[in-house]
C-alpha cells in the first residue's frame, strides 16, 4: 500500500502536540536557571533529559516524515512501515515519559557512561529508559531501510548518489532530494547501529556487573547522538531542495558540483564527532585533529553549496513569499548561523574555552530552532496548504514569522552572550559569582514565550489547513 497523504498529517499533528510541550519543558528550565523557580530545581536535570531527547528524536521523525512525503514524488515508500514507525515512536515517547515523569531520571538526552548507573533514581527507571531508547532505535532503523529500499527499486546505488554527474557520463536524471536524501539515510543506518551497539552494551553491563569502557562509551553516544542531528538538518535541506522550485518557478537541477558536495558529505559527516571529545585527554590525539578537520569540511560542501544554490535561484525570480517558502528562506539562513558557531566550537584552541559554556547550547540551538525547525514547519504549511487551499493571510503570517524569528533568536542571543562570558552549562542554580548568568536565563524566558507566541499562531494557521485537508 503507498503512503496516503493522512499518513503525513499523523506526522504533523504528533509534532504540533509535541513541540509545545516540550519547549515549555525548555523553557522551566531557564526559568529554574533565573531563579524565578528556584524552588523546583530538583526537576532540572529530569526536565534536561525529556527536552533533549525529545526535541532530537521528535525532529528527527519529523524530517523523515518531509522525506518520506517528497520521495512519494520518485519513488514508494511503504504505508505500512510509516504506520508501524508513527506506533513505535509514541511508543517509545511513552516510555521515556515514564522514566522521566515518574522515575525522574535524570541522565540527560546524551545519557553519557556512567551516569545513567546513578543512584539518584531507581534502577526501573534506568532500564525503562533504555527500553525508550530501544524501541525508537528499532522503528527508526526499520523506516530508515524501508526509505533506502524504495529508492533502490527505481535507482541504482550509483545512480542515487550522483556518480555518473561526477563521472561526466550520461544517466538518468536524479533530483537533488533523491542523492541528499540517500546520502543522510546511508549514514542513518551507521549512525542507529552505533545506538544499538551503546544500548547493548548497557545491557550487558546491567546483566552481567562487568564494567564498560568509558571512552568506547562515550565515542559510540556521540556517534549516535551528533549523526542523529545532523542528519535530520539533512533531511530537512532536502525538502527545501525540492519545494523551493515551486515558490521561485526555477528548477533547482543536481550538478557536478551538488553530486561531489554530497557525497563528500557522506565521506565527512561520519567523523566530525570527534570534536565532541577534545576534552577527552585519553582520546588518540591524531582523532583529535581529525575531529576539527572534519568538521570544518563537512561543513562546506553542504552549507556553501546549498546557500549559493539557494540564493541564485531565488535571486530577481517571482517569488511567492508565502508563510511556507518564508519558513523554509529563513530556515536555510538559521542552518547557517548554527553552522558558523558550531564550526567555532569545534575549533581546539577555541573548544577548550567555549566547551563547558553555554556557547555549546547556542549553537546546536540556532540551526535546530531557527534552522530545521523553521523548515519543518515551513514544509508542513507548504503541504497543508496544497492540500486544502485555504484563502492565505499575509499580514497575519507576516506577524508569525516577525515573532518567530524576533523571539528565536533574542532567545539564542542570551545563550551566545552568556557562553562568551563563560557561564557554564548545566548548571541548574547559578552560584553568586554567575549572578549574570541568572539574567541572562530570565531574558531568555521572555523571548522563548514570543516564540511560544508565533508558534501558537502558526499551529492556528496551519492547523486550519491540516483540519481541512484531514477530512478530504
């Protein structure tokens, strides 16, 4: 059975439903970190481990479903598959929240080694939030090969990926959303293995009482975790790959220099997470270099390519800047600003200064709130819109995006202040001597509620849509 555009409409409603609930979650935190809910600090670190692994896993499977929904334009995903993911995902959002909720633990989203063994929770806790863990690996690793296996029905591996444009040889014609997407879910299948590979080997410790490696640990969860993100942005740029042309009217083509961009992308991304371990002394040092290396060059082909791409084709054409296409154009350029300060983070001689810091937060915020979450959003009110055809307000999605944007990035602002003056991160409670960190933490509140506030608005406005195209 093909995929039936409600299977679609399930993805977003999850998300709208979601994503509120779990910015709230984000934004206690920074309201602990103010001192305004000081009283409550002893649900920080449980509210840190919901908020992180529900915003990477909850905008992971919203990608795959934009993914998933513009395949059905080449290929045919399977109906089945994506309902089997949709019931393994709550699923497994069930469990987390029971670990959380009621367990309170308390690991946060990168549940580094040894930590998830501690005793400020019980054991079921632990292991109920292994089986969260489980469970979604599992679905997302069955959906992930389900999408590999429908473009391999109608393309070759070669072909997917654009080698024959590399070669300068004739072959068929391969849209960009084609080769970005099958380079993400090629490293998508590497990135869940490792998942599975740290999950198991938790288990076994759990069974058996023998110690684990600490730093194979930590290797395999930063494998896992920084693959599980990046290749959500990814999947994201290949929606606006392929919904740009239907805004701007100009066809966005893959070249040589798209198909040899992409693939050195597959080549990199795999090793750019080293950068999370510099701190890690024991850690080979040649890794080390290959940490900063690789995550300045993955950095280039797909942003430098895709910024340029997507600059000329929107340059003098006649645009429509509908709420879908100004989500997506300003979600591009959030992916950017993201980028640039994660590629300064992930220099040694500055990562040594910045690590520890709430310039880390700032900037895997930046391209997840205004980079993949805008064009998410963006591509959900693309789809609802074609979908049921409601009459467009544009001074009122004009005021959706200004809030959204306006409170996003005054939220992020604080983060990047306050991490280039060295407040720490994770701290719940800020000591007399961060005093400014607390300032900045309650200024932050204010900005996510105006984001909160574009984010109500366009569900509003969305949702109309959704409503009608639901009941077609």
């Amino acid at each position: 059975m093909e995929l039936s555009p409600k299977h679609t409409l399930h993805w977003i409603g999850v998300t709208f439903i979601l994503f509120p609930l779990l910015l709230l979650a984000g934004m206690f935190m920074r309201a602990i970190q103010a001192n305004t809910l000081a009283s409550t600090q002893s649900w920080f670190y449980p509210m840190m481990t919901l908020h992180g692994v529900g915003m990477a896993g909850l905008w992971w499977v919203a990608s795959m479903a934009c993914a998933s929904r513009v395949l059905t334009r080449y290929t045919k995903p399977s109906a089945a598959v994506s309902t089997f993911a949709l019931i393994g995902t709550i699923l497994g959002v069930l469990l987390l929240l029971a670990s959380v909720l009621f367990g309170r633990f308390a690991a946060g989203w990168y549940f580094l080694y040894p930590l998830p063994f501690s005793v400020g929770w019980p054991a079921w806790a632990t292991l109920t939030f292994f089986v969260s863990l489980t469970v979604l690996g599992v679905t997302w690793l069955v959906w992930t090969l389900d999408l590999l296996r429908a473009i391999a029905r109608k393309y070759t591996i070669s072909q997917a990926l654009g080698w024959h444009y590399i070669r300068g040889v004739e072959g068929p014609d391969v849209p960009p959303a084609i080769l970005i997407v099958t380079t993400s879910l090629i490293a998508a299948v590497a990135c869940l293995l490792a998942g599975v590979a740290v999950l198991l080997l938790f288990y076994y410790e759990m069974l058996t009482g023998t110690r684990n490696d600490a730093l194979l640990m930590k290797n395999l969860t930063f494998l896992f975790g920084h693959l599980l993100v990046n290749l959500s942005l990814y999947l994201a740029v290949a929606v606006v790959y392929d919904t740009f042309p239907h805004y701007t009217g100009r066809p966005w083509h893959t070249n040589r220099v798209v198909a040899i961009s992409w693939n050195a992308v597959l080549a990199i991304v795999l090793l750019a997470y080293f950068h999370h371990l510099y701190m890690d002394f024991v850690q080979p040092t040649s890794l080390q270099y290959v940490g900063q290396i690789a995550s300045y060059m993955s950095s280039i082909p797909a942003a430098v390519v895709t910024v340029f791409g997507a600059v000329t084709i929107v340059y003098r054409a006649p645009v429509r800047w509908s709420l879908g296409f100004t989500l997506l154009f300003f979600g591009l350029m959030g992916w950017g600003i993201g980028g640039l300060g994660a590629v300064i983070d992930s220099t040694i001689a500055l990562n040594s200064k910045f690590h520890n810091t709430l310039w880390v937060p700032a900037h895997f915020h930046s391209y997840m709130i205004e980079g993949l979450v805008l064009m998410v959003l963006g591509y959900f009110y693309h789809y609802c819109q074609e979908r049921a055809r409601m009459p467009e307000s544009l001074p009122f999605q004009k005021t959706i995006v200004t809030l959204m944007l306006v409170g996003g990035y005054g939220f992020l602002l604080m983060f990047y202040l306050a991490g280039a003056q060295s407040v720490p991160r994770r701290y719940a409670i800020y000591p007399a001597e961060l005093s400014h960190g607390a300032i900045y933490a309650g200024i932050a509140v204010v900005f996510a509620a105006v984001f909160l506030l574009g984010l109500l608005f366009y569900i509003y406005e969305t949702g109309r849509n959704w409503v009608r195209a639901y009941g077609a």
